[in-house]
C-alpha cells in the first residue's frame, strides 16, 4: 500500500496507459479522480473500481475545465498528493508541411496547453503544503521522433523540457516533477501513430522495440508508482524511457 493516504489526479484516466496508472494507484491505497473528456467511460471506471475512485469530466485544453477538475478535486479530496498529466492526442503520419491547422493547434493545447493549465490550478496549492508530486506523460517521440510525426514530437519534447523545468524551479518547495517516455502501446492511441492498423505494420514497429513488444497500460503503471511514491523522494527531473530499448 505505498500510496495508503495519498489523493490523486490522472487526466486521461478513462483508458489506455491512464487506465493502467489509475489501476495501480488504486491498488497501492490512493484515492483517485480519473479525469477524462469521455465522462462516460471515467465513471464506468470509477464505478468498477470501487469508492476510492471518483469521475470527473474534463477537457484539459480548457482553462474553465480544468479549474471544475480542480475545484472538484480540493471539494472531495481537500488536498492533492499526486497531479499526472497522461492526457495527449496525435495527428495522423502526415508530411510536416500538410498537418491541418486544426490538427496542429490540437496537438498543442492537449499536450502542451494543458500542463500550463494545471500546474496554474494545482502548483500554488502544492507549494503551500510543501509536498507534491506531478508525473507529465511524454514519449519516446520527444527523445528520438519517428518521420511524419513532426508536431507531435515536437510537443512531447517540449514536455520533457518542461519538466525538467519544472522540476529545478519547484524542488525548493518540496514539489516532484518527473516524466515517464513510453513507446508506442497497444492503446486507442496507436492507430493513429501507425496510420492503419496491420499486421504488416504492427510488425514493422515492433522491428523498432529490442524487447519486441509494445508498452503496455501494466508497464506504465508500475513505473507511475515508483516515481509519485514516497519510495522516489530523491528522484526529480527524470525523463524515463519506458521502450523496451527503443531509444538505445
């Protein structure tokens, strides 16, 4: 039970790698909001996993949206231990220069925006208790970017830049700021990293992976845990791969 006592927040919480994290922080004792803009498929979770799970809708992009999450959270919780932001979207395998603008602005507000958000909705608070924990979900995109995913390499660099940032400027007030790297997942994301989803492709990535499997939402769990429990006090600014070798 090494999150016994401890409340947390996982934006995107609803499914795939949020889903796994959600699970293993319930496991160890946590108390949950699993925040997703599908309201639906958050509550359906949350309903399965017992009363220390709570749903929230949220589109993180929104600054309104996130303060509800927030407001919500300080209303149920009165305190937040633990901020993950896995949250993120891509655009199809596309030629950097015919990306729509839409797609483009997009990728920005999920996955960049919205680390903006909520780190103005939940830092204060963190730096007034002097403890905290924040978890960004980057990716292996971000350290070694794969062709015709231009702007959403871009935008998971720009999150492991920002929390390596984050976590110089905040470690004097006892706040945590880590990122997990995952590679590709068998998640609802992976579609559209791969473009179509075949054999002959799946194949193709996996050729990419030196253990020869993709991440899963178990791996990510697991590795969430270490990095928001008390057991990685001395861990800040981490960036780790979760690749299976893949940035090797």
């Amino acid at each position: 039970m090494r999150l016994s006592g401890k409340t947390a927040i996982v934006t995107g919480g609803a499914s795939g790698f949020g889903k796994g994290i959600v699970e293993a922080f319930l496991r160890e004792g946590a108390h949950v909001m699993i925040a997703d803009i599908n309201g639906p498929a958050a509550a359906d979770l949350a309903q399965s996993a017992g009363d220390a799970a709570h749903a929230q809708t949220v589109d993180v992009s929104n600054r309104a949206s996130v303060q509800e999450m927030a407001d919500a959270a300080f209303s149920r919780f009165c305190h937040v231990d633990i901020l993950v932001n896995n949250a993120g979207v891509t655009h199809l395998p596309t030629p950097l220069d015919q990306v729509s603008e839409d797609d483009f602005d997009r990728v920005v507000n999920v996955n960049m925006k919205s680390v903006y958000l909520t780190a103005q909705a939940f830092v204060p608070h963190m730096k007034h208790r002097g403890t905290g924990a924040i978890l960004n979900v980057a990716s292996t995109a971000g350290v070694s970017p794969r062709p015709n995913l231009n702007w959403y390499n871009a935008s998971k660099g720009w999150m492991i830049t920002a929390t390596r940032t984050m976590a110089v400027e905040l470690a004097p007030s006892g706040v945590r700021v880590n990122a997990l790297n995952p590679v590709a997942g068998d998640t609802p994301l992976l579609k559209s990293f791969m473009g179509e989803d075949t054999p002959e492709m799946r194949a193709k990535f996996l050729s990419t992976i030196p253990i020869g499997r993709f991440s899963t939402p178990e791996d990510m769990g697991n590795a969430a845990l270490y990095l928001c429990s008390d057991e990685a006090s001395m861990v800040t600014g981490v960036c780790m791969e979760i690749d299976g070798g893949r940035c090797i």
